[in-house]
C-alpha cells in the first residue's frame, strides 16, 4: 500500500469535521510513542517554550550525571542516546534558535562531564560533528543570535 502525500492529508483533514480529527489525532497517539510525544508539546508545550527548553536541558543533565563512565565504549553508546532524544526534541520544536540553544546545552554537558574526549575517536567525532553543525546553523540566524550563539560556540571549541 502507498502513502498519500501531505497535501493529499491536508485536504483530506480539511473537509473532516472537528470530532473526527480528534478521533483521528487519539488513535494515532495510541500506536506510537513518538505521536504520542509530539502531540504532548503540541498541545501542552509549545506555548511555553523557554520553560520546555529548560525541562529538556535539565532532563539532558541527569542523563549525563548517569552515564557509566567506566568504559568509553558504554559511555559513547549513552552519548549516541541522549543526542538523539535531543534531535527528537528538536524535531518537535521545530525552531532553529531551539536547535542551536539544545545542542550547545549538549555539548556543553559533554565537556564538563569527565568523559575523555580527546581518548577515543568516535566520542571526539560525535563531538566534532555537532560543533560543525550548530556552526551551520548559527550562520542561517538573525545577527543578534548569531552573535551571542557564537560566542557561546567559541567557549566550547
């Protein structure tokens, strides 16, 4: 079976009346998590997003406070885990300014949380890759955030 494209589901929405959606929205979020999950920001979050970012990074902190440090082999299958619950996140959210502010949360948390870097070459890839790529993202920013995000950037690098 093939997929319908977005705008074949946006018209299709369009002319559904309002409890029909929401039937619709429920038994999405009962099959999938991920569903689950965006229809919690959408609805509950979004409206507030400075206090959402600072839910995430304190979320993103306690994992990193938990990350078993004994071997770097464990210690970079959890670093893969957090950053991809903060690319989750930021899919949600959706905002550039967002993206920018988790990712420096998660790079910054990296470098003050012991974990030797510069020992192992796919913990200093990971690394390496999400400086390049909030530095791709501040250049896509309005001036005064590219400003302050840089600054921050350079302190990590």
């Amino acid at each position: 079976m093939k997929a319908a494209t977005v705008h074949e589901i946006k018209e299709a929405i369009l002319h559904l009346p309002p409890a029909k959606v929401a039937e619709i929205c429920l038994r999405l979020a009962r099959f999938k998590k991920e569903n689950k999950e965006l229809l919690t920001y959408i609805l509950f979050e979004s409206e507030n997003l400075d206090n959402y970012l600072a839910e995430v990074k304190a979320e993103m902190e306690t994992e990193f406070s938990q990350i078993n440090q004994s071997q770097l082999y464990f210690a970079k299958k959890s670093l893969r885990r957090i950053l991809r619950d903060t690319n989750k996140q930021v899919r949600y959210i959706g905002s550039k300014p967002a993206e920018v502010e988790l990712l420096l949360a998660y790079c910054q948390c990296l470098k003050q949380s012991g974990i030797p870097i510069k020992r192992h070459p796919a913990i200093e890839n990971l690394y390496l890759s999400q400086i390049k790529k909030i530095g791709k993202l501040i250049t896509g920013l309005h001036e005064d955030l590219q400003y302050e995000y840089q600054r921050a950037l350079d302190k990590l690098q």
